[in-house]
C-alpha cells in the first residue's frame, strides 16, 4: 500500500470573536462550540438542556445559557446577556431544531402539537435568534449568521413532511437575510450536512434503514462526523469566506449530487 500523501490542514484563529450556537449542548452544536472554543473564540452556549457533564468543554471559554429558542423572552435574554458581558456579538449559529419521532408520518398523521413544536424551534428560533444579534451586528457593521440547515431541504424522502420543508425555509430564510443586510457588513449563510453521527440521528436509524444502509447511500461510503460540519462553519465564518454570502454549503459526502435514480453502492460486507 502506498504511504499516506499529506492532505493539507487549516488552522483557525477566532481570538476575542463572540460567538452564539444554540444547541450547542450536544450533536453538531457541541462540535461547533468545540472548535470555536479550541479556536479561541468567546463561546455562548444557548440550549434548553445543560451539556451533560462528560461533554462539557474543559475550556472556560465557553459559557451556557439556559435557552429555549421557541420563547422569544428566552431569545432576547441571550443576546442581552452577551452584549452585555461582552460589548459585540459576531457569530450567530443558528443550530437547535428536533426532530422528533412523532413526526415522521405522512402530515395528515403528524400530531398539531408536534408539527406546531417543530415550527417554534426549527423556522420561528431561527428568525428569533436573529433578529435579536441583528441590530447590534448592524451597529458594529459586521457579523456572520448561520443557519443550519438539512439536505432535506433541497431534496426530500418519506414522513419528513414537516421537517423538510422547514429546513427549506432556513435556507430561504439565509438567502433573503444575507441578501437584505449584505450592505451593513453582515454575511448570511446555510449549511446543509447529509447524514452525521448525533443523538439526532442515531434517534432515527431505524426509520432510515438501519447505520450501514445509511452510510452506504452516500458516495463517500459513510455518514459524517460532528466535526466535519463544524469546520465548514468555522471556515464560512472566517475572513477566509468574506465574499461568500446568501448561499448554502452542502456538507454531505455527495449525497445530494447522488441521484435516485442511480444504481446504489454494493452493500459493503
Ligand atoms: N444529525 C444529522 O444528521 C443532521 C443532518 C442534517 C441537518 N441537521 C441539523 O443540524 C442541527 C443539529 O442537529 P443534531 O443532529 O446535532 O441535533 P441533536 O438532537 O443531536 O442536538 C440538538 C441540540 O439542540 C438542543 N435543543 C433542542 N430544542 C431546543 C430549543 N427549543 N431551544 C434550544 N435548544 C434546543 C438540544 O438540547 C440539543 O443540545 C439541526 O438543525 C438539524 O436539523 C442534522
């Protein structure tokens, strides 16, 4: 076997930026805070539950914030909380949103209560969490917003009738704001990962087929890890990215260039 060729590697610097991720208690929030943190940024963790104590960063930069992202006193709260502390907010990583598993029926199934949930937390958070760090990006004329979204919003499958949509408008919702406060210095952006190893998921393996049936849809030959998406953001959000804006990155080991209609991948033994 040939001796591994060297692949490149990045090293980010967030010294003295103030950084917002809700959900960033675990999954892909936890890796964002993560590298943010490892990077050097000021961290606020806006999430409705504690990180648990074994995922707790040992680093004391990052700071959680008791937050539920479909109460906009909550919202409000954090972002006062940080300007307060800190004087600025230049990340906004808009990441919270469920999933839960009544929700994957055809809609006529989904429960009021739940699709209802999903819209507060997964669009209206969202839109909250925003306008809250806006005017205070506006007056530091700079900023960086990202929504997380899905490669559900871009093409979809079976009983996500609410959940796909919704990641639709988050990156409808980052085009139109990266287009609309383009010219107050702040830039706007979607991420859509494919399949990553979070609680999330792991939560719906069975209505996806299963781990390995999962992994093998997507080229790469696996699911993504917490971290890949993490650095996509971290790059997104550095200078590195100062002319992208009002787009999204698709973070998903080809996925979503594989067609339907393709021969799948042998199944691996
Ligand atoms: N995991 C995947 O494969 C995948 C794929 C595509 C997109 N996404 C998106 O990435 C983001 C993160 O997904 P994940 O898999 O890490 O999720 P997760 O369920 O593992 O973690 C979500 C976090 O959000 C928090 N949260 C939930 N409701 C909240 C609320 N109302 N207010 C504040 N915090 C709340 C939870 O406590 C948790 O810490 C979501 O926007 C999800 O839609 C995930």
């Amino acid at each position: 076997m040939s001796a591994k060729r060297p692949s490149g590697n990045v090293i980010f610097d967030n010294r003295d930026r103030i950084v917002i991720v809700t959900g960033g208690s675990m999954g892909i929030g936890q890796a964002i805070t993560h590298a943010f943190a490892q990077s050097n940024a000021r961290v606020y963790v806006a999430d409705v539950n504690p990180p648990s104590h074994e995922q707790q960063p040992d680093n004391k930069s990052v700071t959680y914030l008791r937050c539920d992202t479909a109460s906009e006193a909550d919202c409000k709260a954090v972002v006062r909380k940080v300007v307060e502390e800190q004087g600025a907010v230049d990340v906004l990583v808009n990441n919270a949103a469920i999933q839960p598993p009544g929700s994957y029926h055809p809609i006529d199934r989904v429960p009021p209560e739940v699709w209802q949930r999903m819209i507060d937390v997964n669009l209206c958070g969202y839109q909250r969490m925003a306008a809250a760090v806006l005017p205070h990006m506006k007056r530091q004329h700079s900023g960086v917003i990202i929504n997380l979204a899905s490669g559900q919003a871009h093409r979809t499958a079976r009983e996500v009738g609410v959940y796909g949509p919704i990641k639709s408008a988050n990156v409808m919702q980052a085009r139109q704001w990266g287009v609309e406060y383009a010219r107050d210095g702040i830039r706007v952006l979607s991420v859509s990962p494919g399949a990553i190893n979070t609680p999330m998921i792991r939560a719906s393996l069975e209505e996806q087929g299963g781990g390995a049936a999962l992994g093998n849809r997507h080229p790469i030959g696996r699911i993504g890890e917490p971290h890949e998406v993490a650095s996509a953001v971290l790059w997104l959000t550095s200078d590195a990215a100062s002319f992208v804006t009002a787009t999204d990155l698709e973070v998903d080991g080809g996925l979503g260039s594989f067609g339907a209609f393709a021969d799948p991948y042998p199944t691996p033994r």
